[in-house]
C-alpha cells in the first residue's frame, strides 16, 4: 500500500508541477487569470509550493491584486524568511502600492543576502539593481537629513576635528560600511581600528622623510642592478591554491618587490647595495619579531595597476610608507579614507583595515613599506606577544 501512495503522490506532484509550468507559461503571456485557474488547480492537487507561491503573488500584480500578492508572498517568507527572490518581489510590490518605507526596508534585507548579479536571471537582475539604487538613495537622504539636523551644533566646534564624527554618521546612514580589524593571523583585542595614525605617536618620521633623497637613490641604483629573484612578483601563490581577488596579480611583475628585511631576516646582499637605507632602518623602532618581523621593502607597482582590497596579518604592527618615485596620481585606501602619496611625506596605518592601493599614472610608483609596533602596545604587551610568537613558530601538533 505504502509503495502505491508513494507513487501516487509523485504523480500528483509531477501534474502539479506541469500545471505550475502552465501558468508560468501563461504569465509569460501576460494571461494572469489563466495562471491563476491553473496554480488553484496544482495547489488543489499537491498543496503550495515555493514556486507555486511565486508565480501566484506575480499573477496576482499582473492582475492588480497587490494586497493578494504580497499576501502570497508572505506566506512564502512565512516559511522561508530568507528566500531572496520573495523579498525582492514583495519590495517591488509594496514600491507599487506607494509604501516606500517599508519596500525600501525590504530590498535591503534582500539586498544583503543577494547572489552575484551575473548568477541571475536578467529580469531579476535588473530587479536587484534597482533595489540597489533605491535603497543608496534612501541611504543619501537620511546622510542628508542627519547631517543637515546637526549642521547648526557642529558648527559651535568646527575648531575640533570632527572627522570620526563625520564618519559615524555616514555609517550611521548606511552610505558608507564600519570596518574593523580583519588580520589574517593574530587579533589583539581591545584595539582601536584606526585607518591612519596620529603623527604624534611617531615622532621619527620627520628623520625618515629627511631621508627621502638618499633612500630613493639607494632603491634606484638598487633596482637597475637587481635579478628576478631580488625583485620579484609580491603575490606569488602556489599552483592550485584559491587566489581569489588575486588572479590579475598572483606572479605579476606588474606588483614587485625588493626586500631589505623578510620575516624578520635581514637581506644582507640588498642591504650592502642600500647601506643608508639599513642604517635608516637600524635606528628606527621598527617591529622585531623573530621569525616574522620586521618586514621591509621597496614596493614596486606598475602603471595603471590596481592593489585590490586586502587585509593584513596582526594589528599588533602598524606599516609605514614613505614615497619614492610618484610618476603622477597615485591613491591609497584604508577603511572609508583614501589618502593620495606626496613626495617627503611618511604615513602610518593599521593593515588589518581592508585597503586598497591604485597608481594612475602612466609609470613606475616605489615606495619604502616597513613595519613597526602599534604604538598603543605596553612594552610588557610587545614581550610577551613575542614570546608567544616564538612558541607558534615551534609549536608541532
């Protein structure tokens, strides 16, 4: 008997699946009424299903029932509270019917569980970029309302640096993303995510920038005599290993680099044709970490050349640039805040942050890139994560 019922409810689904097939048919056919006489029939046969649900909540709007279709759309969400293309249909229709507020909250919730456009269908595709669209506009609006609000009282402190304010409110807004620490190794906790360093935690920089002339020499001559595996490509993954954003640049000479120290090892033969350089570097309170720090090149990116998004090891070492040949416009993202270079002038900022580097300009751009300790570190704290570093690196499971 069990075998029977068996085949016979797959028979009910099969007929009740052609006839779903039939009414999307008939949508594609701009006849809503005869879609809807044949879903009543497939879900009389075999009960709802999601496509079922789908295509009634579309033949419903087709038919201007925009009640009855955001009816069958929750009754879908009911179930399935993340099913994408309900929660991008239901914002269109409740954008329909004039409810803005909540047809935007709903394409945003659709928005964030959205796949790749390119793994869509084009109608909803463009569906989604319009939700996009609009949920960036309310976005703007309410940036726009808030800032305009507190416009009056943000002037009484305009002496103060109101950056991180400004940011928060962006944020706030939605216009523009929080980030925070992504290290790909070690998260100290209970440290600021802060893009780019204050200065004044670094009162050696004006001795690096100084040095601006003598180390860009050194690089120069340095570079014009060095082989392939002097200067070599930076992103070099192994054959088979997931390269992701880094397809474009995994053993591209178009990203090059020259070691002056590796992973805590110095490079004494780069280090003998750059002797100012290491001497610089030797006086600096650059990160030591045996076995992992410091880490100092020069960083050579070709023209036109993307560095795309990334994110570095550990937050307890902050990096430093200091230009060397800037050829023309060259860019460097951190968090929500994108600097451009300038020649004699260092920075230092926290590689966890998701980052990103552009040189537009039609040649070569170096730059000196070293580590050094987050200033915000005891002394105590910098032994002891050395320490523990140590016992990783020796550490067999």
């Amino acid at each position: 008997m069990s075998g029977r019922g068996l085949r016979g409810d797959d028979m009910a689904d099969t007929q009740a699946l052609d006839l779903v097939l039939q009414a999307e048919a008939a949508l594609a056919g701009r006849d809503p009424r005869t879609a809807l006489a044949l879903l009543d029939r497939a879900e009389a046969m075999a009960g709802p299903s999601q496509r079922s649900r789908m295509a009634r909540a579309a033949a419903l709007r087709a038919a201007g029932d925009l009640r009855g279709a955001l009816g069958a759309l929750d009754d879908l969400l009911a179930e399935q509270p993340y099913h994408f293309m309900a929660l991008l249909s239901k914002g269109a229709v409740l954008d329909q019917a004039g409810a803005r507020q909540p047809a935007v909250e709903t394409w945003r919730n659709a928005v964030k569980i959205a796949p790749p456009s390119e793994r869509l269908p084009p109608g909803a595709a463009r569906q989604l970029e319009t939700a996009r669209a609009t949920v960036s506009k309310a976005d703007e609006a309410l940036r726009d309302h808030l800032a305009s609000a507190v416009a009056g009282l943000r002037g009484e402190f305009a002496s103060d640096d109101l950056r991180r304010f400004d940011e928060a409110l962006d944020v706030f807004a939605g216009v523009k993303k929080a980030y925070v620490h992504e290290p790909l190794f070690l998260n100290y906790p209970r440290l600021p995510a802060v893009p780019f360093f204050d200065r004044a935690h670094f009162p050696w920089l004006e001795e690096l920038e100084a040095a601006t002339e003598t180390v860009t020499a050194e690089m120069q001559a340095a570079l014009a005599v060095a082989d392939d595996r002097e200067l070599a490509p930076y992103i070099q993954y192994p054959r088979g290993a997931p390269v992701n954003q880094w397809g474009e640049l995994n053993h591209s000479r178009r990203w090059s680099s020259y070691f002056l120290w590796k992973d805590g090892t110095r490079q004494d033969a780069a280090c003998e044709r750059c002797p100012e350089t290491a001497g610089l570097l030797e006086r600096l309170p650059v990160c030591r970490q045996p076995g992992y720090a410091p880490t100092a090149m020069f960083s050579a990116l070709e023209a036109r050349t993307h560095i795309p998004p990334h994110t570095g090891s550990t937050n307890v070492r902050l990096l430093v640039h200091l230009p060397l040949m800037l050829p023309g416009p060259a860019r460097f993202r951190v968090g929500n805040e994108t600097r451009q270079w300038r020649m004699g002038e260092a920075w230092v900022f926290d590689d966890t942050i998701e980052h990103e580097a552009w040189n537009d300009a039609d040649s070569l751009r170096v730059i000196l890139i070293f580590d050094v300790w987050n200033p915000l570190l005891s002394e105590a704290e910098r032994t002891l994560v050395n320490a523990m570093l140590a016992a990783r690196k020796s550490f067999e499971p």
